[in-house]
C-alpha cells in the first residue's frame, strides 16, 4: 500500500463506516493523484459504492477523513468540480437527453447557452446523436449509461467519479468511453473508477486499488502488480482477494 | 443567488413536464367535461333557469381535482426519486438537501397551480356564459385563495413524502383535507361539547391542523355574496405561506438527516 | 395450436355460462331465491336510499338560505308544516334579505376570526324565480328515494307556490302518489293543490275525499300525524260541501272533526263558517 504523495487530489485516512452490524467500510486508506485514472476494484459488498458515496458528501464516515483539493466533499465548491456516473443508469424517464441535461446545467449553476453548447457536443460525443428527441423510457440500457456519462461531463470536470461505467455497453460503445477517458486523462482531469471488468481496467488505469471487507488490499501501479509480466490483472485480482464473496 | 435561481428553476421545470406528460391532467380534465356537459342542458320539470347547481358540482370538481393533483404530485416526488434512483445523481450535483426541497416544493406548486389556472378559466368562462350577473372579483378571490390551499396541502404532503409511504401520505392528507373542510367551522363549538381527553385532542386539532376551509370561497361564488375583505384575504395568504414554511422547514431538517 | 385451445375453451365457457344464466330461471321458476328490492338501486342502496335523499333535500334547503347550512330560522321553504306564513310581517312575499346573523366571533381565537370573516355568517331566502335554483336538488331528491314523501311535497309546494309553475306540481304529486299510494301526506297536498292554485273545487274535493279512508285507522290508536292531517281534511271537505250548498254534508265533516280534534283551529274555522 502506498501513501499519497503531494499531489493527491483526493485522500481517504482511516475511513470506517458501518450499518447496524455491517462494517461495510473498515479503516480504508487510498489517495488519488492529480491527472491520473485510479481502478477501484473488488468482490460484491466489498465497500466500492459505500466508498464512493462518501467521496460524494452523501453520508459522512464513522471515524477518518476524507478530503478531495484539501476541503470536505459535502460542499457545494467541491461538488462542482466533480462528475458522477452512477452505477445504475437511472434517470428520469420523462425527459429527453436535452432536457436532463438542461436539468443537470441548471442544478450546476450553468448558464442556458453554456447548457446549449455543452450538451450539444456531448450528446454527439457519446453517441446519442438522432435520439435527442426519444424519452429516456425508451433508451435501451446502453444508451442511458452513455446519457450518464454526458450528464457527468456536463459541467466540464475535474474530479470524474464513475461506478461500473462499461456495465451494459457494446464493444464499440466500450471502445469510445476508453478513448474518451484517455482524452479526458490527457485534458488534465482525475478519473476513479469502480468496475469489475478486468481487462478494461487493465487497458487504462494509471494505478489500481483492490478493496476486500472494506480494506484496501493493494494499491498501487499496474506494472508493479503484474510484475514479471506473466500474472494478468485478473489473477493477481484472484490471489489478492481470494475469490471469495463477502457478506 | 443567480444560481440559487437557476438550481431552482432547474427543479420547477422538471416537475412541470412530469405533470404534463404524464397526461393525468388531460384525463382530469376531460373527465369533467364528461360530468358537466350533461348537467349543463339539463331542466329538471322542465323547467330551465337553475344554474347554481351546476356551478356548485363545477366548483366541487375543480376543488377535488386539484387536491387530488396538488398532494398527488407532492407525495410522489420524494419516494418517486428514491424508488427510481434518480436521488444519487441528484445528490451528486451541488446543490444543498434545502434547496432540493425548496426546488422540488416549487415545482410542485407551479405544477399544481398552473392545472388550477386551467379549471378556473374555463369556469370563468362557463359562468359568464350561463349566468347573466357575474361576480368577478369573488372569482378572483377565490382563485387567490385556491393558491392558498394549494400552498398548504402542497407542503404538507411533501413533509407526509418524508415521513411515511406514499399511501399513508396521501390517505393522511386526504383525511386532514375532508375533514377541515367539513368540521373545520365547528371546531370550537365541538371543543366546547366535548369532554376531556377529547377535548384536548380537538385543541390540538384546531392549533396545529391546516385550516384549508379558510380557502374556501365557494359558497360566495356560487350563491352570490359579496366579496371578501382584502385584508382578510391578506392575512389568509399570509396563514398559508407562514404554514407551508414551518411544514418545508420540517421536510428540509428531515431530508438533511435521511440516509441515502 | 396451444393457443387456439385455450381460446376455445374460453368461448365454450362463456356460452356456458350464457346458456345457464337463461336456462336456469326457467326450470327452476318459483323456487329461485327471492331478493327484496324493485330495481338495482334499491338493492344496492337499500335504506342508505332515504338518507340519500334527505340529505339532497337539506341541499335545497341550504340554498334556499343562500348556500348557508345549519341556520337557526324558524322558516323554511316548505308548506308540509310551519311553512311562511303569509300573515308574518316579517317574512312577506317579497324578497328581502335576512340578516340573521350568527353570535359574534371572539377575536381571542384568531381561526375563528378568521372563519367568520371568510365565510357568510348570515343567511337569505330565495324567492320568486330564484326558487329555480331549488328545482335541481329536489328533482334528485325524488328520484334517490320514490318513497320519500317529503320530496314530493316539497317540490311541489315549490313548483307551485315560488316558481309558479302548479301543473308541474300536481304532475310531481300524481308521480308520488303513485309510488306511495298509502301517503295520506300527498293525496292531501293534491287536495290543497287544485284548490288554492288551479281553482278546481270538484277535483280538490275528489282528492281530500280519498284522504279520509288513509287517515282512519283500521283498528288502534290514530297517530299524531295522521289526526291532524284528517282534522285538515274534514276542514275542506266541509269548505266545499258549503260552498256548492250542501249543508248537510258540511255538518257532517264538522261533526266528524269534533271528535277527531275538538281543540285544533281548523275546527273553530269551520264552526265559524256554518254559522254564517
């Protein structure tokens, strides 16, 4: 496990939380550096999403800190530079992709041009040009977590935060959010991620942190966890977290 | 506070379209058409000329309806988010819990408020066509004082949204609504009769309860009385507007405290 | 072909069921269960019918107090009992408004204030073509309960009385009494009816007469109700058998009411009138 470095971004310490007789998160310590794409994985009920909530200011830790650019993630300055996908694409089945997006904007403090312009550019980016019009009901599961990544690139920012972002996406679709994702790497922004696809993982992460029982298991470079080369992610990922389920 | 107003506006619009698009509004509205049309060339005995009836079912249904529409839209706009999920991406942005209620209470309200300017002109309308002597400032009064009810049971219902399931809220409300309606007046003649405990109960009741039968003007309306007092209209509004704050500020200290 | 199956068996059951609903009243005639009730109304409603329709009459009577309910005025719009009288200064036939108003609210419950101020707190009569108003309700009053008698008066006293519509009145009696034709109340009203709006003695007569046999009672005690109702009766008949000529007639009603309602007005009236 390594310990963050002066340019950590965001900084987990000692952050415990628990439900009733659940410790879903136990002690976790994690940084992530400015610039860098952080692969978040683990077992179901491992703490991911819990981790993740927390770095969102949803709920706060039992016990340890947690900062993201040296402030608390519940306020609204911190909450403006941060993009979030979350895991389930869920959104309102209402609206069109234009107007959630105007939603979003509008929640973000973003003018209606700024809005305008914006959405304009992502809705082709991801790939959902030619059904503006179409109600979200009647997005297949694909398309919504392509609507969920153009809402959490709205607002253009720093700090991206996407849970299971390939869940549900073709070959191709997976293809252009890597590539995007690389773009977004080499614009400057900070990406984490939590998956469990592997081999995604492995295409793009910067640095890796397996999580077990709410632990951080290993963190650290990819080429430092495959090391001679014939150990694959998803072996490492095996011997590291023991293949078994957690509560 | 330019973001304040757009966060806000954000809110409004979107329930507006869940309103609108989810077409309850068009079936309300056609519903009644259904019920008054017949009633309108209706002459019982033969005998034409009877038009208060006809404004007293009307008025029955704009009231019914836009309870059924304001603390529909109200009590499911919570559980409705966290049933879907859309909480999370919501609770994501940054925009404060107090606001979210703010927001979402407004939208509520404009929703509800927006089909009540509806049902009014197309009674106004109906009215000054039927009835030769118009009232229309007691019409304007009463859809003052419609808002007013809207504002109240709007805001309580949104508190009943955090609080407890969607049909306990609305069977709550529905039973607070009804009955103040009907036994509101006699309140204080009740609490004299009774005896303790009940009494006290009735107290607590005529303290605390939402007082919707302040709003209602129909009675005016329909047999012609005069007008309403400004000022009383003034201090109504004021009731409603200082009740739906205590009922938000109470949602708003929930919601900060609910674990998502 | 698992489809099509199933889509005959649904067809067969449903001609089943149409054969058997036919079928059956007709072979076992006479001994199908018998339910009480002339028509689906009545057998879903049952009692609640009644309540239904006197709630739609106090409907009427609120309007005719100008939308207020619960009204403490001795003057309703009906004629059955205690009716306006015509010789009350206060209450004459035109059209004013009454300002009965109610207690005065105390300011130290700021709700009650609030309430008084907001709703009516005094009350006026409907008169003359206003009574139209009423029509709609009592119309639903009739048809929610044939068997509410007071319906029929009502309404008739006010097509006929405040509307000045009195064939429509007798129409509505002659509806009543033929869905109540033990109601002494309505062969009465028809009595009053020709005689005070349409001027036709032989007619009035007709009807008070086939009040008499509905008032008297087969055997026991005669009912409150019903013994001023034959008192009222005997009034008429002895009116109209005086005013065609017959005396003895005349006398003969006048002895009959003495010993129904020896104290009752209506006899000292037709006292009054033999001996002039």
């Amino acid at each position: 496990m390594r310990s963050g470095d002066t340019m950590d971004l965001l900084t987990l310490e000692g952050v415990t939380k628990t439900f009733g007789d659940v410790r879903a998160v136990d002690g976790l310590t994690l940084s992530i550096r400015q610039g860098e794409i952080l692969g978040f994985l683990g077992t179901n009920g491992a703490g991911k999403t819990t981790t993740i909530k927390m770095l969102l200011g949803f709920f706060r830790p039992d016990s340890g800190k947690i900062a993201i650019w040296g402030g608390d993630p519940r306020t609204g300055a911190v909450r403006r530079r941060i993009g979030y996908m979350p895991e389930t694409a869920c959104y309102y089945p209402f609206l069109t992709i234009r107007e959630l997006l105007d939603f979003y904007g509008g929640l973000c403090g973003m003018t209606r041009a700024d809005i305008r312009s914006r959405a304009e550019q992502l809705i082709g980016r991801v790939g959902l040009a030619g059904v503006e019009k179409r109600l979200l009901r009647h997005y297949s599961k694909g398309m919504l977590q392509r609507a969920g990544i153009a809402q959490a690139l709205l607002h253009d920012p720093d700090l991206l935060i996407l849970d299971e972002p390939f869940t549900g996406l073709d070959p191709l679709a997976r293809i252009q959010l890597r590539d995007l994702i690389r773009e977004l790497r080499a614009q400057g922004k900070t990406i984490f991620f939590s998956s469990h696809e592997l081999s995604e993982a492995e295409l793009i992460c910067d640095r890796v942190a397996m999580i077990r029982r709410g632990q951080t298991v290993w963190c650290g470079a990819l080429h430092e966890v495959a090391g001679d080369g014939q150990q694959n992610l998803e072996r490492i990922f095996l011997k590291m977290l023991g293949g078994e389920e957690t509560a | 506070m330019k973001m304040c107003g757009r966060q806000t506006g954000a809110l409004v619009r979107v329930a507006l379209l869940d309103l609108y698009r989810r077409k309850d509004l068009i079936v309300v509205w056609l519903l009644s058409l259904v019920l008054l049309l017949p009633l309108a060339f209706f002459s019982p005995f033969g005998i034409s000329g009877a038009g208060r009836y006809l404004n007293e079912i009307a008025l029955l249904l704009v009231w019914l309806f836009s309870a059924v529409i304001g603390v529909g839209v109200a009590a499911r706009l919570f559980p409705a988010e966290f049933e879907s999920r859309t909480i999370f991406p919501l609770l994501a942005k940054p925009v404060t819990r107090g606001r979210i209620v703010l927001g979402k209470y407004l939208g509520a309200l404009a929703a509800s408020v927006s089909a009540l300017t509806v049902f009014y002109l197309a009674y106004g309308v109906l009215c000054g066509l039927r009835q030769s002597v118009w009232f229309p400032v007691v019409l304007f009064q009463a859809f003052l004082l419609h808002i007013g009810f809207l504002i109240v049971v709007t805001a309580l219902a949104m508190l009943g949204s955090l609080m407890m399931t969607p049909s306990a809220n609305l069977t709550l409300c529905g039973l607070l609504i009804v009955g103040m309606l009907v036994f509101g007046q006699r309140l204080p003649s009740l609490i004299a009769a009774q005896p303790y405990p009940g009494k006290a109960f009735l107290m607590l009741v005529h303290a605390l309860g939402p007082h919707v039968e302040f709003f209602d003007l129909r009675q005016r309306v329909i047999h012609g009385w005069s007008r309403v007092g400004w000022d009383v209209c003034a201090v109504v509004l004021l009731y409603a507007i200082g009740y739906a704050a205590a009922c938000l500020g109470l949602a708003g200290w929930l919601f900060c405290r609910k674990k998502v | 072909m698992r489809q099509r199956f199933w889509i005959i068996m649904g067809l067969l059951a449903a001609g089943g069921a149409v054969a058997l609903g036919l079928c059956l009243p007709r072979f076992f005639e006479g001994s199908m269960p018998q339910v009480p009730g002339e028509d689906v109304l009545h057998l879903v409603l049952g009692d609640a019918r009644q309540e239904l329709s006197m709630a739609l009459l106090a409907k009427a009577d609120e309007y005719f107090h100008g939308g207020v309910n619960d009204v403490a005025c001795g003057h309703g719009m009906t004629s059955v009992e205690g009716a306006v009288p015509d010789h009350d200064p206060a209450h004459g036939e035109s059209c004013p408004e009454h300002a009965h108003a109610h207690e005065a609210v105390r300011w130290r419950d700021p709700w009650a204030w609030i309430n008084g101020r907001v709703h009516v707190q005094e009350h006026r009569h409907l008169c003359n073509d206003q009574a139209t108003e009423l029509l709609p309700w009592i119309w639903a009053a009739c048809r929610a309960s044939p068997q509410n008698a007071q319906a029929y008066q009502t309404g008739a006293y006010v097509l006929a009385r405040m509307t000045g519509h009195p064939e429509q009145g007798v129409r509505l009696l002659e509806e009543g009494h033929r869905r109540n034709p033990e109601d002494a109340g309505i062969v009465f009203s028809l009595g009053e009816m020709w005689l005070t709006h349409l001027h036709d003695a032989a007619r009035a007569e007709s009807w008070f007469a086939a009040v008499l046999p509905l008032c008297r009672p087969a055997e026991g005690a005669v009912g409150e109700n019903d013994r001023l109702l034959w008192v009222r009766t005997l009034f008429y008949l002895g009116y109209l058998a005086k005013q065609r000529g017959d005396l003895a007639r005349a006398r003969a009603c006048l002895a009959e009411a003495e010993t129904v309602f020896p104290e009752h007005a209506s006899v000292k009236d037709l006292r009054r009138l033999l001996q002039q």
